[in-house]
C-alpha cells in the first residue's frame, strides 16, 4: 500500500498486488459514512495495473481506518457463519 496523495480533505492510494475485490469492498463500505463525500477507485491497465483507491471526507484517513475495520468484522461474521455449516 502506498500513500500517493495525503492532503486535509483528500487520500488517494496504490494498493499492489490486490484487484478490485478489496478495492471495492472498501469504497462501498466507506460510502456508507456520513462524513465521506466521495469513494472511487479505478485500475488504468486490467491486466498490470494496481489499483488507486480515492477518497474525499472529512478526514480521509479516520475513514479509511474505519472502514477497514468495518471490513474485518464482517469478514469474521462470514468466517463463522461458513464454519457454523
């Protein structure tokens, strides 16, 4: 993960190796915060290009933790509902 553009109201980041999975899980997760005015992301070439994930809050990284987080519960629910099978 690199941090490609870190101003007050504005993140943008590379995120290598990953696809548009976790790329969009975070943008649908982070578009579900108030104080988050725009999440998008995008990949210039599909077969060798890294996403760029983009955000435009109030403050983008508390956001981005946020969501983040947001993602590891819901991952953890999945993981028990699948090994509740």
């Amino acid at each position: 993960m690199e941090v490609i553009l870190d101003k007050r109201y504005e993140m943008e980041i590379v995120f290598e190796g990953e696809t548009h999975t976790l790329c969009n899980l975070l943008r649908s997760i982070l578009m579900e915060d108030d104080t988050v005015r725009a999440a998008a992301y995008s990949i210039d070439h599909p077969i060798v290009g890294e996403p760029q994930l983009y955000i435009r809050a109030r403050s983008p990284k508390k956001s981005l933790l946020a969501a983040a987080e947001t993602l590891r519960e819901r991952c953890d629910e999945f993981r028990a509902l699948v090994e509740s099978i």
